[in-house]
C-alpha cells in the first residue's frame, strides 16, 4: 500500500484549526483527558515557561506537563544531550547494556544509599505506570500477598493493576471486577480534616484510627496472633498529586511508617511527580524524615523528553537473588535516549541550587496568592512546599469547593485573551482536587520573579472575569 | 544536595569494562533480561544494521532490538524528524493537543479504513504493556467481560493484566494471584502440531478442537441458551513473535475469526512486533485476510526512538459515546516527540517500495538458509515471511529441540571474535521459541543482500564452532 | 471390604474418656472450633436447658448451639414432627415438590409481607453459609457487582465467598488470595466507640462518617456522574453475633438504608443467630424499623434439628425472570425432614407468646448481670436485646478487655465442678466479641426463672474462683 | 406477631394441587431445578424403591434423589437409627464432642489406611459444596496457590467457590467475575471421545495431550526450572454424575495421577455421587488403583436423612499443626443426628454384600437395557459401574443426541400413567450428560430383579410412547 491517503498527506502545517480538530473528532480516541474542555488547544512551539498556540500567542504555563518539565521547555542542555544521543546511539534492545544506563543507575542509587542510608538498586521502565507495576511485581513477590494499602485521593497511574490502587472509583467503574482493589485510608487533608479536627489539637487523630484497625483480628487486617496482614504495602505520594498537592503534617510518615513496620507492611514512595527538586529537594519523602522501602519516580527524570521511569528498592527486596534475570522486561524499560537524557538532569541537578532556589521562590509565589486571598474569600486555602503549590477555589464562604468557578478560570486561561502584562497572553492551569476546584501549580524550576508576577496577575484576571460572569 | 557522588561522577566515557559491570552489578536491578547470558555487552554506538562495542568491534544485528528497530540504527531521516521537534515542541501534556498525533492518528485510521473497510480511531500510549492494557479496558467495557482467550506460546507484554494473557507461568509465577488470567489455546505451530497432525491432511483439525468446545455448556465456555460466552476477546500475534515466528497456515485466522464471531468473542490483534513492513504488509494480519476487532501496535513505529504505541479499534468500541473523555490517561501517552517521529515514519513507509522489498528479501535470506540446513541436519525448520524469519535448531534428528546448541551460536555472535567477512566481528541474534530453540531474525528491512550474505556466513561460522565445542 | 474395622466396631458407648479422646486426636481434624479449650466436653444427652456428659453431670447452658437450639434441647413438638416426617417422607430429591415446603414458604413469605409491606420469595438452602451464597447470588445478578460493604466484628460463615464477607483476617489467612474481599465499615459498637464519642452526643458520628464516603469519586466509593458505586450491597447483622452481641442505636439501620437507598445499594440482613425470636420479635430487624432487600435464615429454624436455611428477597431480586430454574442448586436444600421441623416450629411460634415472655424473661437477665456488675467491676458491660446478652469481661478498670478471665470463666463452668444450686454442675457459656472477652448468652427462649437464676449463681461462683485463681 | 397467616395456616394436606402449585409460583424461589419440568410433581410418601405421589400413584425412583438414598426410601434400620438420636441428643454445638462423630470419623479413616495405606483425617461438614469448600482450603493452604484443574463436564457443587471448578459456565455467567476459574481439562468420554480416537488404539491419547501442557513453560502451566506449577489440584469424579454417569478406562487415573505427582499436584477425589457403593465398592476410586490425596464425600452417607459431609485427607494436609483448630467451622458441621445415622450406615454396609450384590445386580440392569439398545437404534450407549448406569439417547443414528426424546421419556414417566406391570405408575428418572441426554440411572441398593425388570419395562413403554409423539 504504497499510495499516499489523501486528507492525511498534508494534514501538518497547512491546515486551519477547524480542519484538524474535525480530523481529531474523527480519527482520535476521545478516552484520555483532552476533551475535558470544550474546544481543545492546539499548540505549537513551547519556550522556558511558555507555550504558543498556532496563532503564536503566547501562554504563562503553571503546570509544567503536571510537573514532568520541571526544567522549562526546550531546555537546551538537556536537548542537547538528547540530540548527542541521537547522534551516537539512540536505539539498543534493553538486554544488551549502555553505559549510560549504568551511570544513571548509579548515581540514583548512591544518592538515595547517602540520603537513607540503605544499599538499594535501580529498576528501569518507561511511563509511571509500569514503574508502579514492577514496584507491585517487587511487593507481591517479597511478601506473597496482593492486597494494597493506598490513600484516598491517591493516584498511581492507570493501568490495571494500578487503577486497583488509585481511589477514584471512576478509573475502575467501566472495567471490569478489580480483584486487587486497595483498601483507601483518608489522607491527612488537614483544610478538610476527614475526621474534623483541628491542626493543632488533633495529636495525628487520622493515624490513630489507622493504628487501632490493627487493634484486634475483627477489623479484618491482621491475625493478631501470627501478626501477617493482609495488606502487603502502603502506597503513599507524601503530596498528593492529582489529589490536589495537599501538604500532609511533617510528623506524619514517620509515625506512619513505626505502625506499619511493626506489622512488616511495606512503604512505597510514588515520587513520579513530586521527584527531582518540585518541591525543593530531591525527593519529597526528604521533607518527612522517613525511609521508604520502595521508590518510584518517572516524569522530570528525563524533563518530559524520552519517558523513562523506574524504581530504587532496597537491597533485600531488588537483589539478583530474589528478583532474578527475566523477573519482568519492557521493550523500551531502559532505552538509551532516555538513560542519557536522565544522566545529564541527574548532572544538572548537581550543579544547581534547586535546594535553595526552589523553596524561596515557593515561598514567594505562596505569599503573592496568600496576598490575593485576603481579598477574594473564593480563595480557601493556599499552600505549597516548595513549587508544588495548592490554590484551592470555594464559595464565598471559603470552604464549600467550588468547581464551576474553577473551570472557569481554567477555560479563561485557555482562551489566551488575558491581558495582564501588557499583551494577549493566555494562563495554562492543571485542576485537581477531590472536588475537582484546586490548582496545582507545578512551574518551571527556573521560573524568574517576573513570570510568577505575571502568574498570579494573570490569576487574578482570571478570577475577576470568572467572578463577574458567574 | 549539590555535592557531587564520587564514584558516579565521570561514569561514562573514561571506565573500563570490568568497572562498569562492576558498578552494573551493584546498582542495577538484575530483574530484566541482560543477564540472561553470563557476560552483558555493552555498546556504544550504531549504524545502519550494526551495533559497535566500547572496542569498535562491529556486529551484524539480525534482530534490530526485537523488531522495534525497522528502519536501520541511526536512520537519518527519522533522526532528522526527532531533533526538528525537540527544537519546537518536544514537550506539552498530553491533554493539550498538537498537529503531529492529529495527523499521525488521521494516517493510520486512514489506511485501517482503506485496508479493512471499517471505520476506527487511534489511541495513543507509551510502551506496548499499556496499548495492551488499553485495549483490555476497550474489551472490557464493551462486553462486560474480564476473561480472555490467548494463545499458548503468546507474548503481550509484562504488565500484571497482561502477564495474565501472555502463556508463560514463569512471568506470573511469583507475583501471586492473577485472577483474570486467561485460557490459553494450541497455536497452529505445524512444525511440532500439537496434536501430531501433518499440515497436509490436517483440514485445521486444531481448530476444529477449537469450536468443539462451543457444542455444550459442560466445556465451561458458553451458554448455549443465551449464547453468552465466559470468554470476551482472543489475543493474538499473527506471527508469534517471542513463541519462536511461527508462521500460521494462510486460512487459519478467517477461520477463527469466523468461529469467534458466531459468539461475539473480539478479536485482538497484537502488531506490536509484527506490523510496520516486518512481514512485508503495513499490518502481519493483511496475509491472513480477515478484520481484526482491535489492533495493538508501537516498537518500530518510531524506529526504536521516542516509545509511543497505541491501538486501532472499530468506531462501536472506541467512540467517545462509549470511551468518554477520562476513560483513561497516561503522562507520555502522545508525547510530541513520538508523534513527530512516528508521522515520518509513516511517510517514509509511503514513500517506499517495502511491499516488494521486503518479501523478495526474505525470499532470499530464508533460502540461503534452506541451503544451510541441506548440510545441518541440526536446522531443524526455516521459514518465514518478509523478514520475519525463523531458524530452529535440533539434536541430528533435526526435531528434537536443541537449547544448548542454540545459546552457544548465540553466546558465540555476541563474542565478537567471528571472522567471516575478513575482519573480526560478532553477530547479533535473538532466542525465541517455546523450546528457547529459535532464532527470531528480524534484519532492518534495508539490509543488503551483502549483509545477507555475510550473516548467513557469521551464522555458519558460530554454528561450526558450536558444533565443535559440543 | 466387609471385614469390620478393629478398633472402631465397638466405639460407641464402651470406651473410656480418654480413648475417646485419642481416637478423636488421631482420627479427627482439628480444623473446626472443638480444640479452642484444652480438654474438649464430651456430651451425651440433652433435655429443655442442660446438657449432660458421660458421666451425666449436668450443665446448664446459656449458648444453645448458638442459638440453633431456641426451642430447648430434646422439644418434643419439634421432636415428633420430625419423627412424624421420618415415617412418611424423610428424603425427597430437591427438584420434586412436597407439600412441607410450599407451606413453610408460605408461612414465611406471608409474614415478611405482612411485617414489611413487600411481596418477596424464599429460597431454601442447608446451612448458612450456603444460604448466604444464594443472597451473593442474587446481589451479584442483580447489580452486576461483586464488591459488598459489611461491618468489623461481622459474621457471616465461613465458605471462601463468605469468608470474604466475614471480617476477621484469620478466616482468611492460610487460603490465599481473596477477589472479592468486602469493605468492613465500623460497627457502632458504642461501649468501644470506633470514634471515641459518646452515645448521648455523638450524634451517629459513625454514620456521617460512612456518608461521606460518598462525597466525592476520590473516597474511592462511588462515581457521582453516574451514581454507580463500586460496592452493591452491605451485609448486616443487626446484633452482631461472633462480635459479641453488639446492640446498635435503634436509629442506626433506618438512618443506613436511607444514605444505601441514595446510591442503590443493597441492604442484606443476616438474620441467622437473632432471627426467630431471639431478640424478642421473630426477626432481629424489627426493632429497627427498616426493611432490608434480602433476609438470611437459618438455625433456630428447625431447633437445631436437620440443618435448613434459606433467604427472603424482594421480588425485584428473586422472581423467576431474573432468578429463573437453574440459577442454583443444593442436594439438600429443601430436604422434608428439615422443612417438616421448619413448619412446626413456625406454627409453634405462632401459637406461642414469645413477644411477649422473651422481652420480659432478658430484662429480668439483664438485671441480674448488672447487680453483678456492681459487686465485680470486670463486668465491663451487661446489654441486650430479648434473650440475646452480653456480658463484656474486663480488667478491673472495667474497660480493659481480659481474655484471660473471660477465658478461666468459660473453662471452670465446662469443668462441670460448679456447686451453686446444691449439687454439681456445669455451666455452658459461648464467648464472642472483638476482643474474646464477650460471654454472648442466648438460653433457651423456654428458660425460666428458676434457671435464670441458676445461671447467674452459676456464672458468680466462675468468676469468683477465676479471681481467686488469678 | 403471633397471629396466624391466612392462607398458610392449613396449607398441609387438606389443598388441592393447584393451590398448591400456586402458592408455590407464588412464594417459593424458582432459581432451583425444580421447575425443569413443566407441571412439577408433588410427592406424599416414600417406601423402598417407590414414592408415591398425592393420589398414592407409585412411581419406581430410578435416581434415589441422585444416588442420596443408596440404602432406599424409608431404610428402617437408619430411621430407628435417627429417631434413638433424636431421643437422646439431637443437637449440640460442635465446638463440644460427642460419641458418634468420633466413631463415624474413625471408621472412615480407618477404612480409608486399610484402603489406600496411607494415614488420615476426616473433618465433617453439612452438604456437599461445603465439604468442598473445606477441600479447596486445605489445597490451598497447602500450595500456597488457587487454581486448579477440573475436568470439562464435571459437577462438584454450586457454591461461589465451588462453581469456580464445576465446568458449566451457566452456573457463573449471571454472578460476575470468578478469579480462581478451573482450567476444564477433556474427560475420557470414550462415546464421544473429544479427540474422535477409537478406545481399543488410543493408548490414551488424552493424556498424553494433558502431560504435553507440562513440558515448556510457554504452555502456560508450569516453571520448568523450578517445577512450580500454576494449578494446585486436580479436582475429579472417577465417574462424572451429571456428567452422565461416564466410565472411562480402567488405567485413566493411576496415570494421571503419575503426571500430577511428578508436579506436585493434589489430586481431590469427589466421591460425593459415588460413593457408598454406588459403583459396587465403598469409594469409586478403588476400582482405579490409585491413592487420592483428598477426598470428599456426603449424600448416602445419611441415605439422604439429615445432611452430613465431610473429606477425607491425608494427614500432611490436614494435621492440627497445618490445619490447626479455627481454620474452619460450620454450625452443623457434625451434628449429631447426622453422625448418628452415618454411623449407623457404616455398620450396615459391613454387615451386607453389597461388594458382591451391587456389580451383579448393575451387570442384570445394564443387560437388560443393552438388549433394548439392540431393537432401539435411539439407545446410543449403555454403560455402567455396579449400579451407576447410563443410557443415552441419539437420534436414529445412534450417535446424534436427542435431548427432545429424553426430556419426552421423563416427562411421560413423571406423567404417572404408564401401565407397564399392570397398574398405573410412574418412573423417575434423572436426567445427565453434556448434551443432557443421558439418563442416570442410579436406582437403590436394595433394588430387586422384579423392580428392575419393571423399571426397563416402564421405560421401554414411556420411549415407545414418546417415538410414537415425535
């Protein structure tokens, strides 16, 4: 079939918006998250912290890719070091070795070993998802049980198994009987305590109701007598993502991790979108004085170019002994574009001052919409840790969520006529939440005090005109 | 942490080779498949249809990383395609849209429309497990239904879902309970026929086996009352690719596809190794003459470079009324850099003459090597279509499997010390087959007829020497 | 194999304790319950509340087989009609009609329509377990789901089904892996709050709690789009048996089916310990003034004779279109002796005045304990509902749970060396609670004054030796 | 509630048929097999070989409630047995002991080391799936491992568990997904062997096919490096019951069980159907030399009075110290009125011949019925095992199935006006086989060769009737 397809052969460049999206109605599954809005953006170049649409406008973008392009579009050093690969060795079947896959294990490795102290190995593979597969693979096989501990308002990804240990029902409702289904914990949400406590009254109330589910056999979780679980692993995102980058108290994870290290329950670290200095240092976990068991990570490792994810585990759960050659294997679980592109993020970030850059800016992009919630009670809480910041949007009475008002803002954005900082411009927004109304912020690392100046007025432009219509 | 790991640092370039294994041993888990021979190549650069080690050596690769690698190592034009966009877009989140996945997805319903006269969409992903695993949730949502049939032999791909429909125990063996796992059926290998049948005379008595089990409900497979059937989808390669390329008889699938029909049983075709030219056609299943209810596709669409994958399935299950918006999702899902890669790819396969090439290539190749078996008695079956073509070694009786045989020819191409040709080279092959007995060759589908011809003589030489050492 | 078998042709009646006891160690499993004590009772006659052992010591028993035996051990009503369906049709396969069953349907279905205002069906089984089955049966048709709510501290039986439904752990620990494991929501247990509240304010915290489950997709619960949830019915106790004889807030249930009835989720009442009359009304629920979609029996049903069980489910459930001939089968599930028994018994109820003597007969029990629980303050708890009594065992704070004492207590009245009431005697008490500390009464609903009284002698001088002692 | 229902209150005896029958379509659950037929039948009385319908028309019972009521309707010895029981203890809890259950545990277990050499223990449950239940947990706490081979066309109960290993898929399609499905392996149904060899040349090549699946991985069955297999055990009736009372080769077993030992899989014998003689000795596997690991057993053990099952297992399973007390418990486990009448059929059928009796009155009954078989072509096969006997009905060729002409040969014989032996009478006969067109016939023990020479009348009567209808 040699004979070019007619509408295709010249669908990129020449075509009007209309035309592509009639093409993209037609030949696109609609099952990913694209049609959330009512007429999807286009894009066409992207810059730093920017990106343009096909009209070149220009667009303030405060996600990041949900936080895989934590070092701004178009990076240059890191393209570079992509286009170098091209150039050297860009394709080798992952049962033959490179050397940069071996230098970017190791330096993963040696820093977590100097950071937990723990021997530990790296695991290879590409997207989140199927790093959170071979971390299930690690877990099931350590302690010969599948059933998972998970936080409501966690998300792990989307495949099967890992839909079993995401808690919105929906990603599970269309597909079938989950026979791995997690058991979901409330998350310590503390400006929506589950348990409606306070802060600074509550002495960690969430974990002690955890802790007592252990109590007697009758909770269904231990046998008292043996002390074997029926969960195997606790997966944790020290902040939640999706969920809605909501800071849990500092104390937390340790005094979690005594509960479940006195019942042999694994901990694993889901740091795919928290990892590599998001929230200003290397991994989350760092903030909470805690050892994972397991880690995994994906995203920012190659800055959102070649996708490749992977897992660090301690020694006695990864070692050769116990997870032999041929345990599992992905086609593209080690493939050198992306090994070379993570080495030289990996070198990047050594050379960098994210540790110190990346909280002083959080800070002052937390304080700028702290500002802007004294005067608009639509804003219920701000807060962040590092550049993962949370905004979340309520009534007026600062606390009912309200979602109408949060799409809102992001469709304004989106419709790139905002007019803050002198020109049209557009506010590229990710939501997430429980209720579907907060902004998780994850911008460029390198983000200046201009752009976050122009974020937040951008913001509140927004805001005004959502605020106005409704 | 800015301080620099000492043993890491200047990893790559200034090591030596005991160092790096050293360094691999420690760091890297040992789960995947590199060590599956005792000492792992490391490679360090590629060109055309050879891979070069740290010393140079060069080594003629017949499986171009399992078939992901059609194109040739370092094809320049694709190459081309990938830094072009990392200069423009080489990031934007995936609910974002861009003009290359509108068009790469326009181009392959396009030609699904043409080949098989039925109206489909494409979904992207990363990785062919996941492309798997969404088409499980298309099966599952339209028929309710989680249990599948597969074939023994069948390779989908490590996922936990999909481990459950790949045969071999081994990948689930230590991850506990699968509890979809599926029912797996006799292959139509007609070299070891399973029920001792000769092709000739055979009538598909196997698939007679087959509908049999359709005659009553006591075979545990359908009601007969309401034609409801336990079983939803059967999983199929074409040409089973890790189960060693076996070749299927022509008639075999419309047969099949017939019976599947009868009780609303879709059909999944995995072009994951096969499809893109492998076997001479766009898609393996064109040979077979029947229209798959689903298609699953990745590896070679881009070349080996940026993973992306995806699947074709008719309008009825994949239209937005029943695949809505948020059905699923997936970081990389249509990464820019992918698409880009992957639209070129598209018309580079427009543009070219595979579909004459290729089968007179493989015509080629599988006769030098019937001349070879002439003088091997231990040759025990060549055959092949395109270029996927199969050699499977025996003891003398030229039937009885011969493992050991097959690893040291393997063991002895990766040793680089051959000399056909008049300089020292190594030859690269990969194992498949239900017996570990099979040279899986899939050369890139430019490789000369030189190329051919020096292979076939690496290929001579290493079973020589094999031979000898016995 | 005519010959006799040695050691076991004489065994009955011959033997001495002790070799009845290493025949039964050598012969027997020990799997069931028998081995909890060190040196197992054994009993060889029964007659209204006592039971007598070899060597015809007389113990008053305060458990009745659970609850199986309401009517008192040896009721001659029931006795005979059982005889009287011996003489004339004792065995009768299943998919033949004897006029016993319809009548017992009848009388069952007639009264659940008269006490609930719904037309409903019953469906007959052997045990409870299995009729439980049947009840997952119908849930399971009806919702297409297989995932259930139950409550910590429920019971339901011990099947592989039913064991995921049942909370304890153990249950299912040595039997791998459980797809369908419910969700176990807390009990309001309200002497050990789960919440630490108070029953005169706590204003059913426990509810709200479980309602907001469903607030958002994110609790991992329900999808709000489409309102289907991920769990399709919740199996209660009203009372929890096993758990301890647990009496909820009477607005407890009225207050669940409401939030369960928002979101079509099944309401199953096990009425297999408290149902016929235990509590005062012939089904435990109606003191609760709600009505559940399916209702399980079994036990008291036939006075512990033949084993019958069975459920009652609303039409919608369990009419012929949706539950037609062959949707399951059982040998014995309607078998004549058990529904002749089940018939009688039902008529003897009817001309009985058990609303009126059992509420009458727990009150004077009740306050018989708690005088006791003035005098020893390791009577933690004394509450009940008709003949169904718990008496919680603590450490001298009155809230400590104590195994141990709960324990000695059990095992001096079985050691049949009591004196209370003048001569030697044994007392027969069930333990059940969270914590193994609860003695769960249930007497014969005959039981009078005199024996009452007996009982609670019996039951000072246990705990006082068992004081001493410690 | 102590008023009398209405229309229930004079239900027995004094209605009509159609009452009856109308309260029944009214009140009683249709999801058994009761209304397979289309006017049920209403049986009064039973005596020896005959029930005897409302207008005392007799019918000459050919199934025995299939094969419940070895010893014949009304067994005057077991009655007494039961109703001395009933006297003197007819419940108690069976965490307590009593007399009979150790003496009937013994005999059997001791039966059982005299039969197969090999030490064991019985545990006791009430009906037949449960018994099953308690199998498949000491399976898997065993292995470690939930999946098991069963044979297509077995039947082994309807429990959710049990379902999971019973081949009908009608019995799982309206009750979701079953995680731990059987892999249904061919029975040898040499009639219609599945692989259409002839008996005489097979050598058995079904087994052969089934010992293939072990020999590479990639059949999806087992690890050969490891030699752990995917399926823990193989779950067999030695003669299929509803699967139409099928004998296969006197060599099958022995081998199979070979194959399985070589894996170290269980194999569980289901001798609930079978056994007590049925086939002409005590277990039906004794005619196959070979040693079950399991086996489970109920029905006749009772002759159908009250319901007791159990298993008999070898002590490594289910010794105190891998089985300990807790691991299972059921209310009627061991209840006394069943070990009373078990006991008492023990002693019975070692003081009888049914060893010499049963083949010689099953090899008169299958004569008789070949001799049928001679001038009606209809009379596909007749085979049998002491007195399980199968005939099975075919179109003219003798081979097609008729399932028409077996439901009309029921259907007249239920009619009740069949005049063979010069009064009306019926014949009840229970209906089998794949293609359910094989009667089973399993008529009592005690059957004389006047009632046998009856029974071949009235069905040579009610066949010709219903050719003559066709």
């Amino acid at each position: 079939m040699n004979k070019k397809s007619g509408a295709a052969k010249d669908v990129k460049g020449s075509q009007g918006l209309d035309e592509l999206l009639e093409l993209e109605a037609k030949y696109c599954s609609w099952g990913d998250t694209v049609h959330y809005v009512d007429k999807p953006n286009i894009f066409k170049r992207g810059d730093g912290s920017f990106l343009y649409d096909r009209d070149d406008t220009e667009y303030l973008d405060l996600q990041m890719w949900y936080s895989a392009v934590n070092f701004g579009y178009r990076n240059e050093r890191l393209n570079n070091a992509l286009k170098a690969q091209i150039d050297r060795l860009p394709q080798l079947a992952c049962q033959y070795l490179h050397e940069e896959k071996i230098a970017l294990a190791t330096k993963l490795a040696e820093r977590a070993e100097m950071t937990f102290g723990e021997k530990g190995r790296i695991h290879f593979n590409v997207g989140g998802s199927t790093a959170v597969e071979d971390s299930l693979k690690l877990v099931r096989n350590h302690t010969g049980r599948s059933l998972m501990f998970a936080f409501m308002g966690g998300y792990h990804g989307r495949t099967l198994a890992v839909s079993a240990i995401t808690s919105s029902f929906r990603y599970r409702e269309k597909f079938g009987h989950f026979g791995d289904r997690a058991l979901f914990v409330p998350f310590p949400y503390c400006f929506r305590c589950p348990y409606e406590k306070k802060r600074d009254s509550c002495s960690l109330y969430c974990l002690k109701q955890f802790e007592k589910l252990f109590e007697t056999e009758y909770y269904g979780i231990v046998d008292r007598k043996t002390n074997v679980c029926e969960f195997s692993a606790f997966y944790i995102e020290t902040i939640q993502g999706t969920g809605g980058y909501i800071i849990p108290p500092r104390d937390y994870f340790a005094k979690l991790k005594e509960i479940l290290d006195r019942h042999n329950i694994l901990l694993v670290d889901d740091e795919i979108q928290m990892g590599f200095f998001r929230t200003g240092k290397f991994w989350a976990i760092e903030h909470f004085n805690v050892t994972p068991d397991i880690m995994v990570f994906g995203k920012a490792l190659t800055n959102g170019l070649n996708a490749i994810s992977g897992i660090w585990a301690k020694e006695k759960l990864i070692s050769p002994k116990v997870f032999p050659p041929g345990s599992t294997h992905s086609t593209f679980s080690s493939n050198p574009l992306g090994t070379a592109v993570g080495l030289e993020t990996i070198k990047l970030i050594e050379e960098s001052d994210f540790a110190v850059s990346v909280p002083k800016k959080g800070q002052y992009l937390i304080s700028r919409f702290r500002d802007l919630q004294k005067r608009y009670p639509e804003i219920g809480d701000v807060d962040g840790l590092g550049l993962a910041i949370r905004v979340e949007m309520c009534q007026k009475d600062g606390f009912t969520p309200n979602r109408e008002l949060t799409d809102a803002i992001e469709n304004i954005g989106l419709g790139g006529k905002l007019t803050a900082g002198g020109k049209k411009r557009g506010l590229i927004l990710d939501i997430g939440g429980y209720y579907k109304n907060a902004f998780t912020l994850a911008p460029s690392l390198y983000i200046t005090q201009k752009e976050m100046d122009l974020g937040v007025d951008l913001f509140e432009e927004a805001l005004s005109i959502a605020l106005k219509k409704a």
